[in-house]
C-alpha cells in the first residue's frame, strides 16, 4: 500500500496574524507555519491504514518555500516515511490553477496507490487543487470523504463522501485522489520516538527544472488570479454585557430577541 | 570567563523538533498529569501509574543513548520534558529528573558492557534508578561520607546508610557512594557501586514526612553488609567523588527545570485567578500593585528558564565552565520558584492558603528546590569559585 | 462580449440546490450591471425540474441530460461537459456555488481549460478587466478585491451572503447534446445513505443556538438541543466539541465546518476563537453565553451575558416557554 499525502505549511491560523505582503500575496514569513488542519487528519488516516494493513509506505509531498522541511518535521514525527518537497523561488505567488499542475507533475514521478489530501487550507478555502490535480493525472477524485476503505486485493477503494442528508458511498479503482475532512477522526500527537526518529528520514528536494516544467508558464509570474485592493470589513457595533443573576440574563436575552423580531 | 565551543549551536530559539518534543510531552502533562496531582500530594503515594505512563510514551526514554534503546541523552531535550512535567506535578517530573540523576555515574564512567546491562531497562522504564550519595552526617560535605565498601574476594562488602534518598523505596538499581580508601585524600575515599535491589543486607528503614513533593518516596537506606559483585564497580576504586562532582554538572539543569516548571505552573494559576477575580469594580490583574507582582513572577521565570536553557546547550557542547552554568542555572531557577510560588499565593490571597487552588502545594514543593541536589549555598560556592578561582 | 455561466449543482431530490439560487441571484444582478447575458447550465440525469427551477431566476437555462450524473459522482461528469461547452462558447465567467459539489467542479474544470479561479465570493462587480471578486479573508480580518490576470476565469460563490430572489419573469430552457467523450474518470456512486442523527443542514436555519467547550459533554448538549428546539432553529457547535467526540461533525461551524448567516447566533460555552468565529460572525444577531467575561466572542457578540450555560440556559428556556404558553 503507497499513499501519497499532500502537505500544505500554512500561516498558523491561531495567530490571527496573517497578512498580505506589500506585494498582495500572502506573507508566510509574517507568522509561524504548520502543517494545514485537513492534511494532518488525512495523514492520520493513511497511517491507519498502512498500520491495519501490516504494511505500508507513506510519502509526504509539499510544494513550499524553502524552510518547509521544519513544517514537514511533524508530519514525519507522526509516521510518514519521507517527503518530497517541490521548492523554486519562481513558485512563489502561484495561484491555485498553477499549484495543481506543479503537484500534478511531482506526482508523474512518484508510485502510489491512493493520494490524499486534505479538502481544503486553512489559508485559501478554496478547495479546488484537489480535484485540479485529479484531473490533470486523469484519476477519479474522490471528495468530503469522512472513511476511507481500500481493497488492496481488488485495486479498489470505497469512500464515504460526505452529503447533507448523511453520505454516498463511492467506488472506484485504484489509483485514486481523496479529498479528506475532520471526520476521518483525530490526527495522533507524535510520540517522542516518532519526533527522535523524524531527523533520520529523508526529504528530497525538487525545482521546477528537475520536474521539467518551465518556469515562464507557471507560478508566480504567471498567476490567473491578482489581488486589486484590500479594506477592512465593517465593525459591528458595541457589545452589551449583562452581569448578574442567570435569571437576569435569561430576562435581557428574552427582551434582546423581542426587540429584534426573532421571537 | 565562560568559553564557547565551536560545537554551540548558533540559534537561540528551540529546534521544531525540540518544539515538537516540548509540546508533545505538555499534551500529556495537561491531559493525564494535572489531574492526578492534588490527589498524589493529598495520599503520599508513589504514582506508580504515571510511572508506568512515562515509560508507555518513552518519556523516561529522554536521558539514555540511542544505541540502549533511548532517545539520545540531549539535556535540553530533557529539562524540556522535566519542565512541562513539572508545570503539572513536580512529583511526576521528579520521577524523570531522579531516572536521569541515578543513571549519570554510569553513563558518563560506567565501561561498555556495564551500560548494555543495566540501560536497557532504565530507557523503558522497567527499572528505576535512585541515586545514594547523602548520609545523615553529610548532606553538603560530601566528603564526610561514612558508609564503607570493602574488598572480599570478587565483591564488595557495603556497610552504612544513606539518608534523603529520593525514590530508595521503588527503585530497582541504586547508584551508591561508599568510601573504599579512608587512608586517601579527601577526593579519593569513595567509589561508585551500582546495587541491584532487593539484596541480602539492604533495607528501607524510613520513609520521611516531607513538606512537598509528597508523592516522591524520600528514603533512609540501611546496607548491612550488602554484597556487590567487583563488576558493580563504576569507574575505578577513588573515583566516586568526581564521579558525583560530574554528575551534579548535569543533573542539577534538570532541577532547575522542574523549578522553572513550578514557577510556571504557580503563574498560570494566579494569572488566570487575577484576570477573573474581581474587586473594587475591576479583575485584579489590573491592580497595579497585583499586576507588578505578576509582572516580576513572569519576568523572574522567564529569566530562569533563559538561563537553564543556555546552561544545557552550553553543557551538552562540553563547555569547560559546566560546574558553573550547571550551578548557575539550579541557583537562578531555585530561588524563582520559591518566590514566584510565594508570589502566587499572595496573588490568590485567603484563596492561595487552601486546598481548593493548587498554588499551596506548588509553594510546598518549591522548597526542595532550594535544597537538593547542591543547597543554594553550595551552588554559590561553585559559582563564585568559578569567578574568583582558588586562592593557590 | 462574453456571457456570464451559472452551473447549477444538484440539490436534494434531484431538483436545484439553495447555493445555486443565490448563486445564480448574484450573477443575473451582476449581469444587469454590466450588460452581460447570463446563462444558467444544468446537467443532470434528468435536468427538467433543476431548470425549471432555474429559468425562474435566470433569462435562458442551457440543460445537459447525462444518465451517469446520477449513478457517478456529479462533479466529475459535469465538468467534461462544461469544460467541453466553455470550449465552444467561451463565456468570459463561471459561476458555481463554493459548496462540496461547486468547488469540486471548479477544481476540475480549471485543469481541463487551463482558467484560473477565484475562490468564496461575497461580491462581484465587472472591471474593464474582467469581474472584480471580493472575498473575505484571514478568518474575517481583511476583504479582498481580486480579478483574473486573463480577464477570464472561474468564480465560486460563497453560501449564506446573496438573498436568492427570483426574477420575476420566466427564462426559457433549451437543452444542449451531451458530449460523448468524458475526460474524467467516473467515480460510481455505490449508495446514498440518510443518517437518522443528520438533522437538518444548519447552512439554512434561522437560528442556530451552538455549544462548545463548556457545554462539557454529549449530555450538555442536552440544553442546547432544548434551546434550539424551543426557538425553531438548529443546533450548531465548534470544533472543540466536534472532536471531543461530544456532536456529528455535520454540526460543525467555523473554518474547517460550515459558513452560517443566521438571523440569530446564540453561543453558549463558546469562546469565540478565530477559526470559529469565521464561521458566523455575520449573523444578523450574536448572542452569547460564557463564565469567561473576557473571552473574545464578547468583542464582536451583540449581546453578551456573563454567567454559567446551564443556569442561564434553564432559564431562558423558562422564561421562553411562559412567552409561547
């Protein structure tokens, strides 16, 4: 069983400092990076998995700045065997279409059987370089999946997709892309042996060169997307606080949603 | 004038990895050590399950080579775990602290096929380690140890006791200090001898009443003719005192690092206590005098945990000015505890002297930080002949 | 000058999903103010009722009949459709809802036409050069303006920000050939299961009373269940919670659940951390319930009480219950 995990460093979201450079691209030297929520938990499930299956290699993919090996570290420390990491100062500034190809292309070089990404990042939400990348590899994309269940012998995989009443069950043969989410259960914190043993594991750089693509049609210079302007979002108005008794509260909430036609 | 190495690492931050480590270990504190403490300090008892928890998530792993199935012996990486350990409970990050104190003779004097016995065990934590130096006539004068260890044949006959030992009662190997020559200058009466308990001769004849750090067994050890065989001898006859002198250069950071974990500790309490506590119309963090105090808590951690962190990387590059960095840092770190936990429970006010807050017993177990492993007089002694040198 | 697309995504029971009807609101207003015609595609099984429903919003529903949009993954079968049509008609923007279907497809369509995309649209305006797309961004913090360097792209459209109205006239429908070559693989839709505990999808409630950490356990939910019961709303959480194991991850609001625009927010145990706070801090009411008086939802609440959510909780209810008798 070889999964591919794709892994995005993202400008931690908890810092609420992210900003645009003055550029208009995204600053990712303003905050700390770490790995994107989603892609830890579709890790955790391909560690499941190889370890359910008694064998198993998982390869990490990032296509990220130059200090990404720090970010992948964790994602190493949790189980994963190695990291492929596409780096190229040309790369910066790349827009989601662009994104999709270089990946798409780091992973013409690779053997997998499935390969899993988390649905979204925490940075951009669009969603959209999973299903870009499937397309261009010409592999069924499987998306939302909240369980993910191989059958190695019959080269298929089952996956439950998310949907508003429950979920579909989706089928398809092997090789795959999966789109994971949440569901899929909470990645494990990395043991210690797991972040002693992550120093050893190798991550193997590559440029756009050694993919073969060039550089004029892809990244930043040639982005589809331009930010125009920023401002900053309208402020609510003032907050009221009520202190006192929980019947006090209860009263001023009941008065609040009166005066404003909720109830 | 300290010295630095070309081996010092260039970087004042901590490595992702050491992060990773750092907050690997906080998880665990937060999630499955807090809530066991005040009921640890309230029965006295071992916590053999936390024990058995260390050795489960390969934290007493931390202070052993690679090569015996550790995780590389780096002190940084240690005090680090000791540190998060000890924000929680200075009891369980004593049984950490106390795995890597026992261990050190043997790692740093022990001959190849001494540590391939014995520190297997000690990485996985089947086996605990206690570390036997002081005696009830010689707790800062080392040298005025009594207990004897005589020749017979292939083995060695101990006779004595030992006070003050922290975990005597659950240990599976004691590191222990007898004088071997009495005829020899002070620095070359005593040797080290690893004993494998229970053995003929050995027993626990006390276990004290302490002010703090009451889940960690400090123990009175009787050797009545304990036999040892010639193999348990660490280092060669007349080694002991170095022995002990080289060992305290690397297990006096971890001391510091559990002080500093208190300190740290003591502030989260009345820090989140003075942002809800409200007087006068306002939380009382925004007292001045209260928030001064907090402020000189913070700061004073702060400082210690610099400091400890400096010690450990300059220790581990093999610094020719250990014996001060090492002083230093257990100083510093020491004396922030106490008054930071002090701080606390003035903070917390009638609250502070209760059961109900923890930052009583975080007072309570501070102390000893001033105490062991080297009194904070002692380690101005080192620190200072450090600086002055000796009067030749 | 181009036409501006709309692609309808399936809602359930075959007909038009809530997203695609503001959606399709948001570009037909877009047309107007730009001169464009706008045009709305559907491909389905059976496209009849989704374009019906479509032409009462739009002027002209392009329709494609594909049997696999059922029985495969829709997304997959839809984008070599509207890969191949865009081909041919060039439009200069596709609309598409950023819900799972939408961004799905966009994702697809961009790799095989080669457009860029432009993600969670609050608003668009038409430059010169092609749509100006506003976004919101960094959890809230920061609106964006952004356009394709191209002129041309691919635009998916936030949920819960456009008022779906309808036109008042009726568009007509005319249906295309189906492409016979589909580029993407399919993906075979096994089954479709209905979970008894998927309540309601909370993207479309009214209200939505919520818990997080201090709701303390399943059992806590108990009185946020009751709350939203009692107001006629649904039930929401945080991620906290979610992952405590304590409530579905179908309730899930924030950055990694869903985006809500209710007309009444209430939050009880919930700190109002970012990452949660992107999830509904444009509901038209805030509400909330915390022992923490200085936790951060109190910043941007409307109304924020200090106390316990249980004692607070079991009293409103109270007191809601005498109001309705």
């Amino acid at each position: 069983m070889r999964i591919v995990v794709l892994i995005k460093p993202v400008p931690d979201p908890a810092s609420a400092g992210e900003r645009l450079g003055p550029d208009d691209r995204l600053d990712r030297a303003a905050v700390p990076a770490v790995v994107n929520g989603n892609d830890e938990y579709v890790l955790e499930a391909a560690l499941k998995l190889v370890e359910a299956a008694g064998e198993g290699e998982i390869t990490l993919l990032s296509m990220a700045p130059a200090n990404a090996p720090e970010t992948l570290r964790k994602a190493l420390a949790m189980g994963a065997h190695r990291g492929v990491h596409v780096t190229d100062p040309a790369l910066a500034g790349s827009c989601a279409a662009s994104t999709a190809r270089v990946l798409a292309a780091a992973l013409h070089e690779l053997e997998y059987d499935m390969v899993f990404a988390g649905i979204d990042s925490s940075d951009g939400v669009g969603g959209i370089v999973p299903a870009a990348i499937a397309a261009h590899l010409g592999l069924p994309y499987l998306s939302y999946a909240a369980r993910i269940e191989p059958d190695m012998a019959g080269r298929t995989v089952r996956v439950r997709r998310i949907s508003p009443t429950g979920y579909d069950l989706l089928e398809a043969p092997l090789p795959v892309v999966i789109g994971g989410t949440q569901a899929l259960g909470e990645p494990r914190y990395p043991s210690l042996k797991g972040i002693m043993a992550a120093r050893g594991k190798e991550i193997v750089t590559r440029s756009l060169a050694d993919l073969g693509l060039d550089s004029a049609g892809i990244g930043g210079n040639a982005a589809t997307t331009a930010v125009l302007g920023t401002q900053l979002p309208a402020a609510r108005g003032a907050t009221e606080i009520v202190r006192g008794s929980p019947d006090d509260g209860a009263a001023r909430i009941v008065e609040f949603l009166a005066e404003r036609r909720i109830i | 004038m300290p010295v630095v190495t070309a081996s010092t690492p260039p970087t004042y931050r901590l490595t992702e990895e050491q992060t990773l480590l750092r907050d690997a270990v906080r998880v665990i504190a937060d999630d499955l050590v807090a809530p066991r403490a005040a009921e640890i300090d309230r029965t006295g008892e071992f916590p053999q399950d936390l024990r058995q928890l260390l050795a489960a998530q390969d934290i007493l792993a931390l202070p052993f080579p690679v090569e015996h199935g550790g995780l590389g012996g780096e002190l940084l990486s240690l005090c680090l775990a000791i540190e998060q350990l000890s924000r929680a409970c200075a009891t369980t990050g004593l049984i950490l602290a106390v795995q890597g104190l026992g261990a050190l003779p043997l790692l740093m004097a022990g001959t190849t096929e001494q540590q391939a016995r014995w520190i297997p065990r000690l990485a996985s934590g089947e086996h605990l380690i206690a570390f036997a130096l002081t005696e009830a006539e010689a707790g800062s004068d080392a040298s005025a140890i009594r207990t004897r260890a005589v020749r017979d044949g292939d083995d060695y006959v101990i006779t004595g006791a030992k006070r003050f030992i922290s975990h005597g009662s659950v240990a599976d190997l004691i590191t222990v200090f007898a004088v071997t020559d009495p005829d020899a200058p002070r620095h070359a009466r005593l040797s080290c001898f690893v004993v494998e308990v229970p053995t003929a001769g050995f027993a626990v004849t006390r276990l004290e009443h302490k002010m703090g750090l009451r889940g960690s067994p400090t123990a009175e050890l009787a050797f009545d003719g304990v036999r040892v065989p010639a193999a348990n001898l660490v280092g060669d006859e007349g080694d002991g005192f170095g022995i002990a002198m080289r060992t305290f250069d690397r297990s006096r950071p971890g001391i510091a690092a559990q002080a500093v974990g208190i300190a740290q500790g003591a502030l989260e309490v009345a820090s989140a206590y003075a942002t809800e506590r409200r007087q006068f119309g306002k939380r009382i963090g925004d007292l001045q005098m209260v928030a001064a105090m907090l402020a000189d808590m913070d700061a004073a951690t702060e400082a210690a945990r610099q400091l400890l962190y400096k010690a450990c990387v300059e220790i581990d590059a093999g610094s020719p000015d250990a014996s001060r960095w090492s002083a230093m840092c257990k100083l510093v770190a020491g004396d922030a505890a106490m008054r930071v936990t002090t701080d606390a429970v003035q903070v917390l006010g009638g609250y502070g002297y209760i059961e109900e807050f923890p930052v009583e017993r975080m007072m309570r177990d501070a102390k000893i930080t001033q105490l062991y492993e080297g009194t904070q007089q002692i380690q101005r002694l080192v620190v200072a002949r450090a600086l002055l040198g000796r009067d030749d | 000058m181009g036409a501006l697309w709309v692609v309808a995504e399936p809602g359930p029971d075959g007909g038009l999903a809530r997203i695609s009807t503001e959606a399709a609101t948001l570009v037909r207003e877009l047309g107007v103010a730009s001169g464009r015609e706008v045009v709305g595609i559907v491909v389905a099984a059976d496209p009849a009722p989704a374009a019906a429903d479509l032409a009462s919003y739009l002027p002209l529903v392009l329709t494609i009949a594909d049997p696999a949009a059922t029985s495969q993954t829709w997304s997959a079968v839809a984008a070599g459709h509207v890969a191949a049509l865009l081909a041919s008609e060039a439009p200069d923007a596709v609309f598409v809802g950023a819900g799972a279907d939408g961004r799905d497809l966009a994702g697809a369509v961009s790799a095989l036409t080669g457009l860029g995309v432009l993600v969670n649209a609050t608003a668009v305006t038409w430059t010169e050069s092609g749509p100006a797309v506003e976004m919101s961004v960094f959890g809230g913090r920061l609106l964006t303006t952004s356009g394709f360097t191209g002129g041309r792209g691919i635009v998916t459209v936030r949920p819960n920000v456009t008022t779906a109205s309808p036109a008042g006239t009726v568009g007509r429908v005319e249906a295309r050939t189906a492409d016979t070559t589909t580029p993407l693989p399919a993906v075979r839709v096994v089954d479709r299961v209905s979970e008894a505990g998927a309540a309601a999808p909370i993207e479309e409630a009214r209200v939505i009373v919520a818990g997080g950490r201090g709701v303390g356990g399943a059992e806590g939910f108990g009185i946020v269940q009751q709350l939203a019961d009692t107001l006629g709303g649904a039930v929401g959480a945080t991620r906290a919670a979610v992952d405590s194991g304590w409530i579905a991850y179908s309730q899930q609001i924030g950055q990694t659940g869903k985006i809500v625009k209710p007309e009444l927010y209430l939050a009880l145990g919930i700190s109002g951390a970012i990452q949660h706070k992107v999830g509904m801090r444009t509901s038209g009411a805030i509400v909330a319930v915390n022992r923490d008086a200085d936790a951060p939802i109190a910043e941007f609440a409307d109304l924020f009480v200090v106390g316990d959510l249980f004692e607070v909780g079991a009293a409103l209810l109270e007191r809601l219950r005498a109001r309705s008798g």
